[in-house]
C-alpha cells in the first residue's frame, strides 16, 4: 500500500479501512475509533459493516467513540470485544436540533478489549487533585460488592486518577472534519491504552486529530480516511503540526 502522507511518526492512507487494514499486516497497540454513527441522511454518515471485526485483526485493544443509540444498534458486531469501562466527553456546547430531548452535550467513548485484560496496557492518567490531605493516610474497610480490601496506607501526591467524565471544548466553528474530536479528549485515551512508543491506528483519520495526539505523546499512528478532501486536510494538518509537545 502506498502513503498517502508520512513522516518518522505518522503514516496515512486514503482508501476504505475494510480494505487497507488487512492488506497492511500490522500489530498495533491500541486503535482508536470514531466510526460514522449512521444517525443522519448525510451521505458521509453510513456504517461500515463489519469494522470492529476487522479492527479485532490488529489489536487487542480500542477506543470507540459514538452515541448509546450508536453502540445498541450495533452491538452485534462488537461480539468479539469484552467492555472495560466507558469516558463520557462533555462538550461546552450542545449539538443537535431537536427541542423535544435534553440538549445533548456528550459523546461516549468505549473501551473493549479481548483476551485477558493483565495483557492489555492501560495505565490511567493522573490530575492534579484539591484534597487537603497529606502524608500518609490510613485506608481501611471492605466492599462486599466487590472483595475485599485489605486495610493499608497510601501516600498522597497531590494527583488522582483522571475523572472518567472529561470535560473539553469542542470543535464547532473551527473543525476540519464535521465530527472532529479535540486533542484533549484524545490525550487521555492514548496514553491510558498505548505505552509510549507504541503504535496507535486510526481506521477513520478524518481531520487526522488522533495522529497528531498521538504523535505529540510520543507514539507512532498509522491513519486510513476513505474521503480524499478529509485525507489531503489531515495531510496538510500533519505537515504544519509540532512534532513535539512545546
């Protein structure tokens, strides 16, 4: 398969993802999806039957973005995947024009995985935490829901795990791509499932925002759009873009 575009970090391919994925023949560590939610009549917004399966080829674990209506009418061809947690992206804005449902002001992005989760990477970001606590504080109890906890001490850094609500403005006014997702909500995905200098897949690049994440984290990504317009805009992105973070 040719490039469309690449550099040491990022390579990007312009075709049908069913197509370029199987014919690259690649491992990677994580694929980060954001596949057409099939919820409008916009020629561009039509499922591509059988994706998660094809991306079930490359890698044992994924990110997919999309709508609750989303993930239950296709919920079949995620058969194969094991769910580990969902991230709720709140946007400053809402989107839609219904009147007669709540403004809808979140996406969804899932996280599946396959075989045994000890094998999977995943190493949750921290943020800086407002506690007033510090040193050494004493954890006791149990949680019968769950097992139980064994009493013990922790130290407090001044960070927490990272919310699983991640609240980032979106792109709207300022978009390449109609549904183009901010860096700072894939940030936090690619370095919780990809180790640094692993390999991360976008199967539809769009606006090329994932690649330019995760080459700014210090992965490598491999990109498939099947629009040229959106693949040549990525192109362009990724050509300007730092290589690094500032």
């Amino acid at each position: 398969m040719k490039p469309y575009w690449e550099d040491d970090h990022v390579t990007l391919y312009h075709g049908d993802m069913r197509e370029v994925l199987p014919a690259l023949a690649v491992q990677a560590a994580l694929v980060i999806a954001d596949p057409p939610y099939a919820e409008t009549s916009l020629a561009w917004d039509r499922w591509p039957d059988g994706w998660p399966a094809i991306a079930a080829t490359v890698t044992r674990s994924m990110w997919c973005f999309g709508s609750m209506r989303m993930f239950l009418d296709r919920r079949s061809e995620f058969a194969g995947w094991k769910l580990s947690q969902d991230v709720i992206w709140e946007k400053h804005a809402g989107s839609g024009f219904t009147a007669d449902r709540f403004m809808r002001v979140h996406e969804f992005a899932l996280h599946w995985y396959r075989g045994d989760w000890r094998g999977v990477h995943h190493d949750t970001p921290r943020e800086v935490s407002h506690r007033k606590s510090e040193g050494r504080v004493v954890k006791m109890g149990h949680a019968p829901h769950r097992r139980a906890i064994r009493p013990g001490t922790w130290e407090d850094d001044g960070t927490r795990l990272m919310r699983s609500v991640i609240t980032v403005r979106s792109m709207h006014g300022r978009a390449i791509h109609p549904t183009e997702k901010p860096l700072g909500i894939l940030t936090p995905l690619i370095e919780y499932a990809c180790p640094p200098g692993g390999l991360v897949v976008d199967p539809f690049a769009g606006s090329g925002s994932t690649l330019e994440a995760a080459r700014l984290t210090g992965r490598r990504a491999i990109g498939i759009e099947a629009h040229e317009p959106y693949a040549e805009a990525a192109a362009k992105r990724l050509a300007q873009a730092p290589l690094e973070v500032p």
